[in-house]
C-alpha cells in the first residue's frame, strides 16, 4: 500500500463495479492512495485489471454486512465514496429483503465505520428513483413529496435519511447523488446491455418490455464521475443533494432502433406493452441539473450522445456490426 | 379473543403507548377486534386497564424484533396500526441503532408480516421531523427536500419509504401520518411532561433548553386518532400522506409559563440557551393542514387548546396547584 495522498486515502465501496471501476480510475488520476472494498457479486477484479499493479491502489474482497472484515481501512481515510449495493431493481422487488440488507443496512455499517475513524466525507450514490413518479419534468432536488415505488428506491432513500442525519448529528459531510441512467464501460445490466444480450441470442427479433415510449435521461459515468469529484470539492454544506444527469432524455424505442441498426437493422422490434417496463419501473426520469450546472459543472454528452458512445463500444467489444 | 367486527380485526403494535392506548380505545369503539402487540417498554399494561376485561380487546407482550412470536396475530387482519417505535429521539442520537432496529428494521418485518398475510391497509405514525429543518411553514406534503436532522427521524423517513414500495410492489393500502407533537393521556415523556417533572423535584425553577422561542403546533392524541381514522376511511390511494397537527403553534416559553402558572407561578424560568433545545430539535415546525381539512377534518382544539388541557388533566392528576 502507498503512502497517503496529498487529499488523503480514499475508500470505495464497490469499486469493483461498473461506476466504482470509473471511479477508481479518478480518484488514482488525482493521486489518491483508493482503498477498495468489494464483495465481486456485482463488481469484477477484471474491471481492475490494468490499475492492479498501481502500488496506490488496494483492494479488499469483503462483504459489507461484516465491518470486522473491513473498518481497518477506514483508518486515516479522509473520504468514503459508498457506492456497493444490489443493482437489480426487479430482484429487490422478488425479495424486499434484498435491498434492505444490501441498500440500507450496509450502508448504516458503512456509516458506522466511517463515523468511528473520523472520516470527513461521505459520498453515496443515491437515484433519480427517489422521486418516485414525479409530476414535475425536469425534477429538482427539492421535489417533494418523495415516495419510491420499488424496493430498491426505498433503500435509496432510507439511506439517504440517514446520511443527513448522521450529517447533522455526528458532524461528517455528506453527498448525495441522484443518478439518471448511468452508462459506460464494465456494464452487466442495463436496457442497452440486455437488448445486445437478446440479439445475440436471436438476432431475428428484440423484445421490448412496455410500449417504448418510457424516456429517460442518461449519463456516461465518466461524466457522473466528474461531476461528483466537482461537487465534493466545491459544496461544503453538511447535506449536499446533487441531480447528476443530461439534460435531455431519450425513449426505449429510439434505443432500440439504434441498437438494431448496429446490429444491421434486420431484427424485428417487437413491444411488450404497457407504460412501464416492470413493476417499480418509473417510465418517465428527466433530472433537473440547474443546481449542478449553477456550481460549474455540466455532462459532456446528451442523452443520446451518451447511449451513441455506448452503443458504439459494445459493438467494437462484441465485433458486432459493419 | 372474540369474534371480527364488520370491518374485521385490527393489529395496534404499540398499542401500549400513549398514542396506541388512545386508538385502541377508539377502535373498540367502532365494534372492531383489536389486536394490541407490544414489548412494554414505552407502554404500560395501565393504560389498557380499564378496557382489559373486554372481550374484544387481546394483548400480545412481544418484541417486534421477532415475528414468529407474533405474526400470528396478523392472521384474518384487515388492517395494521404500526406505532410502535423508540419515542426518544436523543436516545437515539446517542446510539443510532436503536432507531435503525426498533423504527425501520421492525417496521420492516410488520411489513412482511402484512404482506404475508394479505392485509389491506398499513398504517403509519411518522412524524414532521421527515421534512428536516424546512424553509416553508406551515409545511406541506410535497414539501422537498426531505432531509431529516435526527437519527429518529431518518427512521421515520425510512420507514415511510419502504412503505411506499410495499405499497406499490405488493398492492397493500399504506397511510403515513405525519404528526405534530401529540400530546395527551398516558404521557411518560415530552416538554409538558418534563415540566412537571422538573418542577416536582424542584419548585422554585423551571429549565428549559434553549431560548424558549422554538415554537411547534402540539394536537391532543384524541384528535390525532380521529383524524387517522377519518383519513382510513376516506383516502384510497396506494400511498397516502397526511399531516396531522393544529392550524397554529405555540412557543415552548409560552408553555413554560402556563406550566408555572398552574404551579402557583413562583418557579423561576432560566433558558439554557441556544435556538435549539438539543442536538437534532427542529425548533420551529407548523405542519399545513390543508389537505386533510379538504378531505374533511379538523382538529377540535388549537395548539394552545391542547397544551392547556394536557397541562390541567397533569395537575389534576398530580394533585397540582390551586
């Protein structure tokens, strides 16, 4: 393990995953000694593969419901980005429990540990599903009243509550941000990821879940990953809420259609219907970014530009297409 | 255990409590059979006692961190009254896992305990201290940010959460009522009670914390009850939020005075200072009651109203005064 950095060591939870691994990658840029802790039930070492041999970087196979397995690196840690948590919103739904263990719980352990070492700062990566079904497009951060339909919201927002109390009871920083639909390298889910997986699997047709017309904004998270070092290093407030997201949104079906065009254009689209794609699912996300924006920071790419960029890769990493 | 009113059988966990011995007693009335299910730590049998010998009435001591002793009790329920929680919120600043087990995590499990049972309404005492410190008063529903200052409530705004996901993932009716101070018969904590408290172990000064001027709407529990079940009866959304409180506020050196007053007003008053009485306090708080006013109800007494009955029904209790 390296020598602190000059801002001081970073932990990252889940900084094996498909945002952590973006993330990582930052935080070493900055010269940051980064302390990762990840379970690999999401994450992959792969992700890490080029980085491993960074004498700054280290890694910690560890699940977060054990802090004994764990709270050692926080020790001297200036910074805790808590970004472990299950991804699959229709899982939690199958098992509420789920969301509860791996979205609230560990995230209380987490804040537990970060508490009794010191740390300055905690950052968490929260969700546009806090909102629920809003009625308000684009949706501020003072929208209100916040009430999550699937499981996997509730965990977001339970953890939430809590960093702004622990915030103000116990004097650490905290960041909250509220993702859009982050995309980029090290995917496993997603909308574009599993309309590549369905036209491996038959290239003739691609199923759509709803009727196409759920729009959303979405964010490479390179770009989130910008925004949040921006914001943790210009808002000092002991709460600080964050929309990050484009500022346009895209539909299901104009994804779809640019999908089967790199896959040559011949699958059938076929719509499952309905206005949502699964229970829990909110059909309609525009984030408003003017409070990120008034800070300085703004995403490099639209919605669209950032499903282009996406697209583009899978199909380089797949050999798919022309 | 007797037969099931017309609208079937009702589970009050705390139904112990100060609030719970009030709803029973309001539940009774309606010819229902009530379940009460409580550990006796906040509540005490006393405030059940003169309603024990009715057959309607059954009283289950168990603790809700475990279901198998009492999920049972759900069985043939067409609604659960949840009250059961830590009522002290610097207990809970002090150890932050008393609100995260005994608020969300048995929240949590009456959940699943509904679900499995198929029980149609879920309803809920939260509390105003889900809208943090806010900047609009009196506060309405749709107030955001939600950001909670105490651990208590961060548990409150948690369970409100997975509330609505249960609601709309599994089909099940929740009501979150957001309360004001409620105040009442069966008190064993709050600022009146203290009061007395105070003055009983000594009558010539009177503490408060802070400089008197935090100023919140308090409605008798009596009311707070009517109020629940007229919104149960009424609203019929998957998710549905209220705020229950009195249209004004009363400062709590208001409420200092007329405590000394009936006292014999000879105590001393000596503010301890500071705009707030404690870590976590949220010194000013006027929930907008509008929405349940448009549905139909009011509360029958104002703040004051309220505080000066609760202050004469503790003198006479106590045998205070003139």
């Amino acid at each position: 393990m390296a020598a602190a950095g000059a801002k001081g060591p970073v932990v990252v939870t889940g900084g094996a995953g498909a945002i952590g691994a973006v993330l990582v990658r930052a935080l070493l840029a900055e010269g940051r000694e980064v302390r990762v802790i990840d379970n690999l039930s999401g994450g992959r070492m792969e992700h890490l593969a080029d980085i491993a041999a960074d004498p700054r970087l280290s890694f910690l196979r560890a699940d977060l419901s054990d802090p004994d397995r764990y709270q050692e690196r926080f020790r001297g840690a200036s910074e805790v980005w808590h970004l472990a948590a299950n991804a699959d919103i229709q899982k939690g739904t199958a098992d509420p429990g789920i969301d509860l263990r791996e979205g609230l719980l560990n995230a209380f352990r987490v804040m537990e540990a970060a508490r009794n070492h010191g740390v300055a700062k905690l950052l968490f990566s929260s969700s546009s599903v806090v909102y629920g079904q809003p009625t308000v497009f684009p949706t501020p951060e003072g929208y209100g009243p916040l009430l999550p339909e699937s499981i996997y919201g509730a965990s977001k927002l339970s953890v939430e509550a809590f960093l702004s109390a622990f915030a103000h009871s116990y004097g650490l920083k905290t960041y909250l941000f509220r993702f859009a639909n982050i995309i980029g390298p090290f995917m496993t889910h997603g909308v574009i990821y599993d309309f590549f997986e369905k036209l491996r699997r038959d290239p003739t047709r691609l199923e759509v879940l709803g009727d196409g017309r759920q729009a959303k904004s979405y964010l490479r998270s390179e770009d989130c990953v910008a925004g949040m070092i921006f914001v943790r290093d210009r808002a000092a407030a002991p709460v600080n809420v964050f929309n990050l997201g484009a500022r346009d949104r895209i539909s299901v079906r104009e994804i779809a259609e640019r999908v089967v065009a790199v896959h040559g254009g011949r699958a059938r689209i076929e719509y499952t219907g309905g206005d949502r794609g699964w229970v829990g699912d909110v059909p309609q996300q525009l984030l408003d970014i003017a409070k990120v924006e008034r800070l300085g920071w703004a995403p490099t790419l639209t919605s669209a530009g950032a499903v282009d960029r996406t697209i583009a890769e899978l199909a380089r990493e797949r050999g798919v297409g022309r």
